[in-house]
C-alpha cells in the first residue's frame, strides 16, 4: 500500500501543468497613477461641497422631516344660514324640494324620492319648523291610496299616518276615484282615524275621476244599480262632512270620462246642494260651459241603406 502512494506522488510530480504556457511580451504595463480617473481622490474630495447640495429640511435633527413643512390649511368659518331672511330661506327649501313634485300618496319609490329630502328637518327645531311647514303645506296628499300592491288595501293611507301637526299644514288634498271600481278596498272609509278633522287649512278638495263605470265600455263587467256611482258619492259626502271648512272643489279626469255621465252628474249634485265653488282642472279641459258630446264614430259592420228613386222605397246593402 504504501509503494502504490508513493508511485502516485511520483507520477504527480512529474505530470507538468495543464493550463497554457503564458507568453512573454515586450511591452510594460502602466503604473494605476501615470493615467487618468474619473474619480475624485480623497485629496480632491471636499465635504462642504456635499453639504451645501443638501436641502435646509435635511440638515435638522429630526430625521422624520424630509422637505419643506406644507402650510396649515385654513378652517372655513360654518355659514350662518339662519342669520339670512326668511324670504330667501323659504327659496332654499323650494330649491331643496323641487324634486318632490306631485301628489304625496303611499309608493315604494317614497324612500328614494322624499325621504331622503326630509333630512334637513332634523337640523334643529328651527328649520324643522319652517322647512316641514313649506313641504306640507305646497305638496297635496291622496286621501286614499292608488299604488297598486299592497298598499292599494292597506287600512292605514298616508294622510292617517301622518303627525297631526303635519296634517294641519296641508293646504289641498286629492280623492281619486276609479281604482276598485268593481270592488273598492275595505280601507276606503272615512272615520275618525283617517285625521281629517286635524287638516283645518285645506280650503281645496280636488276630486280626479279616473274612469266612469257608467260608460258603455263597462257593460258586463260593472255591478248593477249604478253601485260606484252610489259608492263615489257618499265617499264625497262623508269627507265634506269631516271638512265643513272646505270651500272649493276641482273636478278633472281622464280623456273617456263625460261629464254628463251619471258618476259626474252625482258629484257636481253634491257639491252644488252645498254651495261650493267648482274650479276645473288643465287634463280633462272642462268649463262651466255644457259638454260637447261628440259625433258618434261610423261602423262599418251596419248594414248600408242607399235611397230608390222612389221615394217609398230604400234599398239595403
């Protein structure tokens, strides 16, 4: 064992080296100091140099600093809304509700449309005042509901739902007829609950007619003996009588209701035997002038009467 180690040192030795036999050259290489740097020596490096390049915020102390402190931003004073008059108030909370035109009644679109509007009355009790008095009193509400869905038969309308203070800020309300024509809701009555008597600023009741029963187009469909006609008047009469402060009715309805029809004829009876004013409204276009009833339309289905030369005789087609 130890001949066979020596011969491997031996035959190491004698192996010569296995990379490349460097080449003698003739030319010397430079001294690092005979040519020129790019970098400053420590003999050209001058501190104050780096020092004046650095920005006054660096220089402190405080490391969190690290440029020019930002000015402080100005609190804008609150505007003293209440300090202006109470014309231009009032033409505040016009534009505030401008949105919320039309009649108030029970809708699902109610949370989108108005109760986010009525924010502002929970400001203070000074706005609350003004602002619920302007809304109340230039709105009109529906007596009874005519969404339909299920507030079509609730037995709680909007105007029962209402604060009686808010109630005694309305100025006009709406009953609509048509809706149920052929069943009217049980929650169509007029009681003590329903709070008319607590509206003692509405001198207008406005009455819009959204179809007559009576027409011809309803035959077959309507219960017999004039029953929405009896029904829609005796609604008439018991809302004056919770109102007897009630001046003025307005009567309008759409384009296919007459007023020569019997539900119109028993509401103006109504509202002449109690002495009170009758406005008409834009849609339908009435006046006190009678109505014109018109042409009735030509049916092709009767049957052609052309006249003979005698005149005794008339030929039919």
């Amino acid at each position: 064992m130890r001949q066979k180690a020596g011969r491997a040192k031996s035959s190491r030795a004698i192996r010569g080296p296995s990379g490349p036999t460097p080449v003698s050259s003739t030319l010397t290489t430079p001294l690092s100091s005979a040519l020129p740097s790019t970098y400053t020596s420590e003999a050209e490096y001058d501190a104050n140099d780096e020092v004046a390049k650095l920005q006054i915020g660096a220089l402190s102390l405080n490391s969190a600093v690290s440029g020019p402190r930002k000015p402080k931003r100005e609190k804008q004073p609150p505007f003293r809304f209440l300090d202006l008059p109470s014309e231009l108030r009032l033409k505040v909370y016009d534009y505030h509700f401008a949105t919320t035109v039309g009649v108030l009644d029970l809708d699902p679109d109610n949370y989108k449309r108005i109760h986010q509007k009525l924010a502002i009355l929970r400001v203070c009790r000074t706005i609350y005042r003004e602002a619920s008095y302007f809304f109340y009193s230039t709105h009109r509400v529906r007596v009874f509901p005519t969404h339909p869905g299920r507030f079509f038969k609730t037995k709680k309308p909007l105007l029962a739902r209402m604060k009686p203070n808010q109630r005694a800020c309305l100025t006009s309300l709406e009953l609509r007829l048509g809706p149920g024509w052929s069943s009217p809701p049980r929650g169509w009555v007029v009681n003590p609950a329903l709070g008319l008597s607590d509206c003692v600023n509405v001198t207008k009741l406005s009455v819009y007619i959204e179809c007559d029963p009576g027409n011809d187009f309803f035959r077959g469909f309507r219960q017999e003996n004039n029953f929405y006609e009896r029904f829609s008047k005796a609604l008439l009469i018991d809302v004056l009588e919770e109102m007897p402060w009630v001046k003025r009715i307005e009567f309008d309805a759409w384009l296919n209701v007459k007023k020569s029809g019997v539900l119109m004829r028993g509401l103006l009876d109504v509202t002449i035997s109690r002495g009170l004013k009758i406005l008409w409204g834009k849609e339908r276009g009435w006046t006190d002038a009678e109505e014109v009833e018109p042409e009735p339309a030509l049916n092709l289905n009767d049957p052609l009467l052309i006249s003979h030369s005698t005149p005794d005789i008339m030929v039919v087609v």
